[in-house]
C-alpha cells in the first residue's frame, strides 16, 4: 500500500493537489496523510511563555487546524468513496521542511503531492516557495500539481534532460511505474543553445536510459533554443504532454523550468504536474 503525504494550507491550490491526488492513485491501495504544519516562528519557539506552555500552542495554533481538517476531510468524503484508500489528518508545529522530513520517516512516505500557485506578484515566482522549498532539499518523489492542473490519464510524460550522469538509475523507478501503469509514452526532451552534438559522457549516458526504459514505448527529442523553458512550452503545447519528469539533483535544469522568474508567456508551469524525482541512497 502506498503511504502519500498531502500537505495543505486550507487553500485552493492545495485542494486541486489533493483532487489530483485522488484521481491520480484511484487505482492504487493508498494511505493519505493530510498535514497542516503551523509554521512557528524562531521568537515563538524561543519564547518561554509558548516552549513551556503546550495549552497556549493547543489553543492557539493546533485546536483550529484540527477543525479546518476536519471540514476538509468532510470536503474529500463528498468527492471520493474510494475502498481502497484511507486518511489521516495531521496538525503539527514547526518549521515546515523539517516537519515534512519528520513525516516522511515517520510514515514511511513513499509520494509527497502539493500544489502550487503559480507565477503572481511582482517577481512572478514560478513554484511557490514551500513546494519549491520541498523540491530542492526534501529527497522524496514529489509530485508538484499547479493551479490549474485537472487530472486526465497520463498519455505523455515529457522528461527534459541533458543526459548528465545519475549515481543511482533507482531513481528513476518512481517514473517507469508512472509509465506501467497508464501505457504512457516518455518523451526525452534535449535542448541546447547551438545544433550541437552530445559528448562522450552523454552518449554513454543516452544508451543507459535506452537499455533502462527498454520494452517501453519512448524516444528522443533534439531541440535547438536558447531558452530552455521555451522550448519545453513549445514541446509540451505542441504534444499536448500530461505531466513533466525531472531529476532533482539535476540543478542547472530546475532553475531554468520552475525558478526562472521570466514566465511571458510561459504556462506549463500552471497546467502540468511535475514529477520530482531524487537520487535514493
């Protein structure tokens, strides 16, 4: 049975991830763990009055969680009478990575699924900063639902790489699962700035992600553009592509898709999950 955790701060966004979430695993065994986490600040948690006063953090922060969990578990049971999976709820006080970690030992959390908002305000930040925070420095399959994102079935996964070296091919297990069990197709993406040929490591690396993924229905893509979050937009309109694999380690990448805060005319930040790969050790 898989265990996914749900992360939510009452919004909209994290109710269309837990919608997504719902569609997405509908065939799976699952174990859902909603967390709210109340973020304290460092003055809060080193403050006398609230460290040794659990009353004052029970009615203040964890008491009103719990009932805005409740009413979203009431919201779920509306929209879903799926056997197979089963929820928790969990409030708890801290910083919000390490809260995530915690859980994810805790549990033994095999999926994170969040959502996100979107480019908005000044900076036009494409991942919000908790999912981006999750993304970088949280070592878990992650899958990042935007605000705009509604599950359809998984035709098409595009996979943007620029076939640099994985320690652990594990990682990519989480993806070929993805790919068993909808009959997905998987499309490499490799853009450079010139009409360049791949080097030595590439190649080697290119032919291990071919013996890796043999029997299943994929191919490569070569494009040219000097800015890779284009050529993905291009890609993935052009194909009409249902969800987008990454590797986190993979930084130069990361940056490029989800942080780059140049998002003209850029909307797959805001209708195509992501799926977050990590290296396993």
């Amino acid at each position: 049975m898989k265990s996914v955790l749900l992360p939510t701060d009452f919004s909209e966004n994290s109710w269309n991830a837990i919608e997504y979430a719902l569609e997405y695993l509908k065939d799976k065994p699952c174990v859902f763990y909603l967390l709210h986490v109340n973020t304290l600040s460092h003055s809060i948690l080193n403050d006398p009055t609230y460290r040794d006063s659990t009353n004052v953090i029970e009615e203040v922060y964890t008491k009103p969680s719990k009932v805005q969990l409740l009413k979203l578990m009431k919201r779920i049971s509306k929209v879903s009478n799926n056997k197979a999976h089963r929820f928790y709820s969990i409030v708890d006080n801290g910083f919000f990575i390490d809260v995530i970690r915690n859980q994810i030992i805790d549990k033994q959390i095999d999926l994170i699924v969040m959502g996100t908002k979107g480019a908005s305000g000044l900076k036009k930040i494409i991942i919000g900063s908790n999912a981006g925070d999750v993304i970088v420095k949280v070592k878990c399959t992650t899958l990042i639902v935007p605000e705009n994102a509604k599950y359809q079935t998984i035709e098409e996964i595009a996979f943007p790489t620029d076939f640099s070296s994985f320690n652990n091919f594990k990682t990519l297990n989480p993806l070929m699962d993805v790919i068993e069990e909808y009959g997905a197709k998987l499309s490499f993406l490799h853009v450079n700035k010139k009409n360049t040929e791949l080097n030595i490591e590439q190649h080697r690396n290119k032919e291990l992600l071919e013996d890796f993924f043999n029997g299943f229905d994929y191919d490569f893509y070569f494009l040219s553009n000097k800015r890779l979050e284009d050529a993905v937009q291009c890609f993935t309109e052009s194909r009409a592509v249902d969800m987008i694999a990454m590797v986190a380690k993979n930084l130069n990448y990361f940056q490029q898709l989800l942080f780059n805060t140049r998002v003209e005319n850029i909307s797959y930040h805001t209708e195509i999950p992501f799926l977050v790969l990590h290296e396993t050790t």
